[in-house]
C-alpha cells in the first residue's frame, strides 16, 4: 500500500512541474500585442450590479470618461440600496448609460442570469440591420477599472480584427495591492495580513493565472474571467442558439462561457498589454468564500469533458490541457490523501521507533531537497518573476520574500476545495455576493451561503 501512495505521489508531483514548466515558458517569451483601430468596433459594457451603491457611480463615471463610444449597461439584480438610482441618475443624462432592471422572484437567481437579461436588452435596443459581428459585448464587475488602452488592446489584428476570434480576456490586476494599512484602526498584524493578501492576489493573476493563459494561447483553450472579458455578440447568438441562452448556470459562469465560445468552434485570445483592475480581499474568510465558489464551478464544468472529447475543435494539446484543468480539483484532493497519509505512516513509525524518523541521514537529506524542489520551489519561483516583470522598482530579497509568501498562500486553496466537494455534494449551489472593501461593516464579513 505504502509502495502505492509512493508512486502515486511521485506520478502527480512530477505532472505537476511538467505543467508548471509549459505554463512558464510561453510566459517568459509573450510577445506583445500591437493595437488596433477602435472605431473598427461598436462596443457594449455590462456591468452586473447587485447593492453597488458604494462603487457604481465611479465605475460608469471611468467607463464613460476613458471609452466615449462605449456603450455602458447597468445590470441592476433588484438591489436593497440605491445602487438603481444612481444608475438611473446617469441614464436620464447620457443616452450611452442604460439600466437593465430586475425584479424579484426573477432576479438574485445568479450573475449568468443577470447577463443574459441585458443581453436580451441589447438584442431589443439594436436596429435590426446591425453587423452584430462587429459589435463587441464586454462584462466589467462594478468594482471594475479597465486600462485606457483596452479597446485598442483588443481591436488588435490578432484578436477581434481576425474574424476567428470570438472572445478574448484581458489580464487582471489588483488595484489595492500596495495598500499597506487595508483596516484602519486595527491592530499592526491585522494590517499586515490583510496587506500581504491583497498582494498575493496581485501576484497570483499578474504572474500564474496569466501564465495558464499562456499555456492555454498555444493550445487554444484560453479561459474567460468574470471581469474584463469581451465577446462578439455574434458568437453570443451562437452559443444562445445552440444552448438557449449564451450564459449557464455554473457558479464559474466566465470559464463555461469560454468553453462554449470554443465548443462553437471560435478562437478565445488571453491579451497580457491591456488589464482590469478589480478590489482584492484583505480579508481571509471572504477570500476562502469567493475562492469556494470558484473551485465548485470548476468542478460543476466537468460535466463538458465528455463533449470536449467528441469535439473536432481541440487537438490533442489542447484536450490534454483542459481536461487537466477541469479535473486539476480531483486531483488536488487525491494528492493531499496520499501526502498525508504517506507522512502519518512515517511520523507513527517515528513514534514507535525514533531511528526511523530520519532514517539513513544521507536519505532524509534527498528527501528534504526532493520536497523542496516539488512543493516550495514552483510557488516560490512567481516571487523574483512578479518582481521583475510587475514591481521593477522593489528590490531583490522582496521578491524572494513575496516568492516564499505564495508558497505559504496557496495552501488555503485545499481548505476552498473541500469546502466546495461538501457544496457540490449536498447540492448547495445559491450564493451571495462578496461585500466590498468600502463597506462599513466589511471587517470580517463573509457572504452568506444559501
């Protein structure tokens, strides 16, 4: 049994930094994206909102300021504050604001719902005769900041100036990430957790998230994040064609509707030159839930392996990589099963007989450099990388710090996937919003689970 659990650790560990190998290296070889000509385009923001008040009036204050052309579509999903009103101020002024106004029992029912009312919205509003290939749908969270340059980002020759494109997803960036006292008037620790969360987020999207979608650009399975992806609303009428309406009801919206984006045999693109900026969370419990839900709609994706496997749309590559995605939550249970119990079994037998803890010291010493070089070393290396390629301007032993940071980050991702098997396992699937930095009552608040 124990020669069992060995090899299968070692299996997955030497899987592990295979990938972490094919993520890096198209990463650190990205070539730029050249800009494109915006006017080539009609362009339509949705920003789903739900009790916003705090954000929204800035949100479409930026959108319309840095994108005049734009088009902006306030999603209000029946909101207890005056996030409505606000948005409705803005509408009666500029015929580029509109308010796509839900009600309950109808509204609250999740993001993808929310998305698909003002995409029937935008359908009615449209004159019939529109190119409706040319026109470019993009969702924007309310706490959402997008880069100046994003539509000429995106109206690039490789992304939606190539008719095969039907979507592409911007890169993401933690506007708060240097914020060093994220609760004021508590204690200095409180601070500097909440400070060290807000830039591991920072680095975990700059560096990793976006090294996946390095990956993901030559095997052509790049994933939509639910803030800063842009999709051509005929690819839209696509997937609403094929699947009733273009967005479904997994918790991970974003990522289903990229895999229907490709499933319909369009092309996503990941660009890097352009980004979002959004909240992080200083706050550990509010991380875990927002994390939860992400993992559960990881899981509830799997559901499309068999059809991707059927598709003629994914070569091999890119099979391999997204069924190694979608199953990745699997495997990261089964792995920490095996580690666990491999280091139970040797930690009682150290008990019985302490020799045997450390064994041939010349043994233990491989041990130590073979855990090293498996689980520290591939989180520690984005450290000096997110350095170099993000803060230039810290200095080298920060980035090692920041390095050895991630490395410890990471592990509050097993307490997020088992919480999401427990959630997938009694059909708990209703979820509320995470609350903003900005609200008053914000200080260790979680979303409360339904």
């Amino acid at each position: 049994m124990l020669a069992l659990l060995n090899a299968l650790t070692t299996l997955l560990a030497v899987m592990f930094i295979a990938y972490v190998l094919f993520i890096l290296i198209p990463f650190l070889r990205h070539k730029p994206t050249q800009p494109g000509d915006v006017e080539d385009f009609e362009w339509h923001y949705f920003i789903p909102c739900r009790d916003e008040e705090v954000v929204i009036a800035e949100t479409i204050t930026r959108a319309r300021t840095d994108f005049p052309h734009a088009h902006v579509w306030v999603i209000d999903d029946d909101s207890d504050d005056d996030t409505s009103f606000i948005a409705n101020r803005f509408a009666a002024d500029d015929d580029h604001v509109h308010v796509v106004q839900r009600l309950r029992p109808h509204a609250r029912t999740g993001k993808g719902d929310a998305l698909n009312a003002a995409y029937k919205q935008l359908h009615a509003w449209l004159p019939t005769d529109a190119d409706r290939s040319r026109i470019i749908v993009g969702v924007v969270d309310a706490d959402g900041e997008m880069a100046p340059n994003a539509l000429e980002i995106v109206s690039s020759a490789t992304v939606f100036g190539d008719p095969k494109v039907g979507a592409a997803q911007t890169a993401v960036w933690m506007k708060n990430r240097g914020d060093k006292n994220p609760y004021p008037g508590k204690g200095r620790l409180v601070n500097w957790f909440g400070s060290y969360l807000l830039r591991m987020q920072d680095l975990e999207f700059r560096t990793v998230i976006a090294a996946m979608q390095s990956l993901r650009t030559k095997t052509g399975t790049v994933g939509l994040g639910g803030n800063g992806q842009f999709t051509r609303l005929s690819v839209l009428d696509a997937i609403g064609a094929q699947y009733g309406e273009p967005w479904h009801g997994a918790l991970l919206e974003d990522y289903e509707l990229g895999l229907h984006v490709l499933l319909a045999g369009y092309e996503n693109r990941h660009v890097y030159e352009t980004h979002v900026s959004q909240e992080a969370l200083p706050d550990i419990r509010r991380l875990i839930t927002q994390r939860t839900r992400w993992a559960q709609g990881n899981i509830q994706c799997v559901k499309y392996i068999p059809e991707i496997v059927r598709s003629p749309k994914f070569d091999a590559g890119g099979l391999i990589e997204i069924c190694y995605y979608l199953v990745l939550p699997f495997i990261q249970v089964i792995g920490l099963i095996a580690a666990v119990t491999l280091f139970a079994t040797r930690l009682a037998s150290g008990i019985t007989d302490p020799a045997t803890l450390i064994g041939n010291p010349v043994a233990f010493g491989g041990l130590i450099a073979l855990v090293f070089t498996f689980s520290i070393a591939p989180f520690a290396m984005w450290g000096p990388i997110y350095r170099r390629k993000c803060e230039p301007g810290a200095g080298f032993w920060t980035g090692v710090a920041w390095g050895f940071g991630s490395w410890l980050y990471v592990y509050y991702m097993y307490v997020c996937i088992f919480r999401a098997f427990w959630r997938v396992v009694f059909r708990k699937s209703g979820w509320a919003k995470t609350r903003r930095n900005a609200e008053a009552h914000v200080a260790g608040a979680i979303a409360i689970e339904v």
